[in-house]
C-alpha cells in the first residue's frame, strides 16, 4: 500500500500556513518535532471541551470518561508497538525522561562502581547525560560503539566491548543526524548473550518504521508523542514486566502509591507505580488518537514514503558541487538527511533558506559528540514525514543554490 | 535577508582583517556558544596607557558571528579598555547595522561576551554580561 500524500497533507492544518512570501510553509524538520494532523488536535480540544476532570479514584462521570480516555490510549499505544500488556507502557514527558526514568529507578538499584554500560558514538545527549550523571554519582564506566566513516556502528566493536561484561546496552535505534536505523535486534540478542539489560533509544525509530518490542525482545524501549503526529509533553516507556516490578519508583506523590502512612508508603502496581502526581491527561488523549492515525495509514507504507523520498533526497542534494551529506545510503537510513555546504555556515544556510519558507534545522541536533566524530561543528539538517513531499525537495535544493550564489 | 546577509556581513565573513592570534598578548580568552558550538577566541594587547593597541579574534561560526567579532576587534582598536568594558548589545547591532532575532543575536553577541569575560578576567562569556 502507498500513501496518497495529497489526501494525507489536507490532515494537516499547519502545512495550509503562508510565509511571508505568500507561498506554502515547506516542514522538512519532522525529526526535531513532526506537525499535528486535525484529527488530534481535535480529540485534544474535544477533551477540555466535554471530557476534562482529573483522573482515577472520581466516581462522577467526567472522572470516569476522563480515565477511560487515559487509559484507552495506553492500549493503543501498547498495541502499536506490540506490548504484551498496557500496564508495561508507562506515560513519561518525552524520550529524555523514559530514559531517565531508567537511570535513576533500574539503574541506581542494579549498578555499582566499575560496572560497564554500553553506548554509542551517535546517541543524542539525553542517552549521554543522564550516564555522565551516573557515572559521576556511581563510578560507573562507560564505553562507545563506534562510528564509522559511512555512518554505522562497528559492530565487530561492539562484539569485542561485550566480552568485559556490562551490565547495559543503551543504544539510539535511529540516528536524528545520520539517519542510520541500527540493527536492534541483533544488538539485542548480543547483548542478551552477554548477560546486559537492553535500553533503545526509540524516538525516531518508533514515529517512522513498524516496531515490534516484543520481536526486538527489548528490555527498555523510550519514545515521544510529539514526533510522531502527537502533542508536546507526553511520551513512553516500554519495559519488560519483570524488569518494572522489580524497580524501585521513580518520583513519589499522588497515584503512584498503594498506601500511604505517615511515615511510610506502598507503590502501587504498574504502571502507575511510575506515574505521580497528574498526569498528561489531553496529551495522552491526543498521543492515542495519534498512534491509531499512524496505524490506520500503515508503519509499512510510512516507512516505504520516507525511503523513496529519502532516495530523491540524497541524489538531488549530492549533485550540489560543495554538498556533503552524511550518514549511510538511503537503504540503511530514514528520512533524515544531514549535510554541510562548503564555505557557509548551517545556520546561514538555515537562515536564507527560512526566507522562502523552507524550515529546516541547523546546529549539532543535540549530538555534539557525533559532530566531533566527523570534525564538524553543525550541519544543516532538512527531515522528512508522512506529508512531505518531492516537490519540497526541490525547493530545498533550489534554496541551496540560492545561498551558494550569495556567498558565492 | 538583504538586510540581514547585507554585504558588509558576507564581505567581513570571508574576508576578515582581524583574524589571527596574537602571540605575546595581555588578554586572552574563548569560549563556545552552547546552542551552535560556534567556538570564538579573542587576544588582546593593551598598551602602559590602557589603551587597546592590537586584537584578533579566532574560531569558527555563521557569517553573524564571524562577521560581528572582525567588526568588534576593529572598533575596539585604539579605544581605553576602559570604554571597552561598556560595550554592549546594541554597540554590536550598530556595527552590524541589522536587527536580529533572539537566536541570531545569541550568534551576534558571542564575541562581545567573550571579548568582556577576556577584559573582566571571568571564567565565562555569559548572557549578563551584554545585557
């Protein structure tokens, strides 16, 4: 099946905004954050509008609709990644706070100086920090699959890093600069050989392909709502359910507990033992209207958009003189694609570009380390979507040759 | 964008007068702007009568950045450190000679902050200091 992206861009309000020229706002920055089809920002809306009251423990209508509304989104969002069960989805703000949460609650209670956790050359800083503060409050070690020159990880390193025995692999299943979707599974599996628990860093995989946790056998798996067609501020942790029993809480306070007394406290069950205080409840609402909109267009038929229109991009950008995109060939990548133009700044480029109306991202995305790799400060970033489209891509490219010209 | 890539901005970009370090030097300093990396150094001598004799900036960023720091070095020539110490925002966006988003500024300003952290002897180019 193939998307009919003329039917799909009319489900996006924002991409009907002018510029200051009078011409269509081009998105092509999906990847720091994708747009919102109608469809949410209506149930959203609808919510505050007939449904809002604070969830669980009311016993009057609106509570109950409310709950039912949170919780009937979990389901969905458990079944668009293939969870056993909604109790393993556990509602955080974003990627960078699932990962947190594993830090502090699995990690704290299972790791001691001197032992090994496993990354990458290419995480994203919220797979970095939160170790750097680990390793700073624990003394743990750290180590780095690396990059190479076209892009993907070394996993022949990788093999050799698993022999001194850590006690983690957290890994980015999808590159936000290169692109690079990383084999998970087999990292997995080896991981698993070597007795460590598995993180994946899901934020852009989960948005762009068909992810099935339970065929990765992930341990760990975080993601955002807001790349994948939902609002801002709600996101996920997947676990398996004996690794989130056994943790300790995460934050303590209202809905998280059992039983409180003065002077002691239950947690409650999953997966609300890692759930305090109010929740995102409309987030949630909306994070569930976008996993069946998603679902509804196909992962499969998502993934194959963005492939052939990551090839058109690749091609068109490579035949720039002074155009340098990284990461690996458009057959191991999603729809990112990241680049330098010789003798311009990214945030040049990004700027001139901004005056036709073409959005894209320039800076290190939030990856220095992997920009320091490659010997780069920043790239100009241009990312892709169930709406974008080839017609975009040739204005990006045209806009290149605009800024070449003004520097020329 | 005419205004903003205006041909003083593209002409100090690639073809800086000030670029360089100066080796010996009375001031020294540099740092990074965290949102971009963009990296600037600023060396300068300063003369028995406090008065700046000679400046260059090193580093890499956009045009804004690089274009700002080669007019600021130049301005700041033959000036007491005195004054020097003054600077602020808008000093930078008159040499400039554009108005600046609150991102671009941060680009704009990055060799000012370096420049004053240099001159007050602070360990950091920070925001406060051109406000």
């Amino acid at each position: 099946m193939t998307l009919n992206i003329e039917q799909i861009r009319k489900d996006f309000p924002i991409l009907e905004r002018e510029t200051k020229l009078g011409t269509r706002v081009v998105y092509l920055d999906s990847t720091a954050t994708s747009q919102k089809p109608l469809a949410v920002i209506e149930a959203m809306n609808a919510f505050y509008r007939c449904s809002n009251a604070n969830i669980h423990r009311g016993v009057h209508t609106l509570a109950e609709e409310a709950t039912a509304m949170y919780e009937g989104a979990r389901e969905r969002i458990a079944k668009f990644i293939n969870a056993a069960s909604p109790r393993q989805v556990i509602y955080t703000r974003n990627t960078t706070e699932s990962i947190n949460l594993v830090a502090y609650s699995w990690a704290r209670a299972n790791l001691k100086a001197g032992d090994l956790v496993i990354l990458t050359e290419m995480e994203h800083h919220s797979n970095l920090v939160p170790w750097h503060m680990l390793q700073a409050e624990r003394g743990i070690e750290l180590e780095f699959i690396p990059v190479t020159e076209d892009g993907l990880l070394d996993l022949d390193m990788y093999r050799t890093l698993l022999t001194r025995g850590p006690k983690l692999v957290s890994f980015t299943h999808m590159s936000n600069v290169l692109g690079t979707i990383n084999p998970a599974a087999e990292i997995i599996r080896l991981a698993h050989e070597a007795g460590a628990v598995t993180l994946v860093d899901a934020a852009q995989s989960v948005p762009h392909l068909p992810v099935d946790v339970q065929a990765l056998d992930a341990d760990f798996l975080a993601f955002s709502a807001h790349k994948m067609c939902g609002p801002t501020g709600i996101g996920a942790l997947y676990g398996k359910a004996e690794l989130l029993e056994a943790m300790p809480p995460f934050l303590g306070g209202g809905d998280m507990i059992r039983e409180v007394k003065l002077r002691s406290f239950r947690p409650n069950s999953l997966p609300h033992k890692f759930e305090a205080g109010t929740p995102a409840i409309a987030e949630a609402v909306g994070f569930g209207v976008a996993v069946g909109y998603l679902s509804q267009l196909g992962m499969d038929a998502v993934a194959a958009h963005e492939r052939e229109i990551t090839e058109y991009a690749l091609e068109r950008l490579e035949e720039i003189p002074g155009v340098k995109v990284f990461g690996p060939s458009a057959d191991r990548k999603g729809g990112v694609a990241a680049f330098t133009l010789a003798g311009v700044h990214p945030h040049d480029v990004a700027q001139i570009l901004d005056q036709d109306g073409i959005a894209i991202r320039a800076g290190h995305h939030c990856a220095q380390p992997l920009h320091e790799k490659f010997n780069i400060s920043a790239t100009s970033r241009a990312s892709f979507y169930i709406y974008s489209t080839t017609d975009e891509v040739d204005l990006l490219v045209n806009g290149i040759y605009k800024v070449k010209e003004m520097f020329g | 964008m005419d205004d903003l890539y205006r041909e003083v901005i593209i002409e100090h970009y690639k073809n800086p007068s000030y670029r360089g370090k100066l080796d010996p030097h009375d001031i020294s300093f540099a740092d990074n702007n965290p949102l971009c990396g963009d990296h600037i150094q600023v060396d300068l001598r300063v003369g028995e009568d406090g008065v700046v004799s000679e400046a260059r900036f090193d580093g890499h960023g956009c045009a804004i950045s690089q274009a700002s720091a080669d007019l600021l070095m130049e301005s700041i020539i033959g000036k007491p450190i005195e004054e020097v110490k003054q600077l602020n925002k808008q000093d930078v966006l008159d040499l400039l000679g554009i108005d600046l988003g609150p991102v671009r500024l941060k680009c704009a300003l990055l060799s000012l902050k370096v420049l004053k952290a240099g001159v007050y002897g602070l360990g950091e180019a920070s925001d406060s200091l051109v406000e």
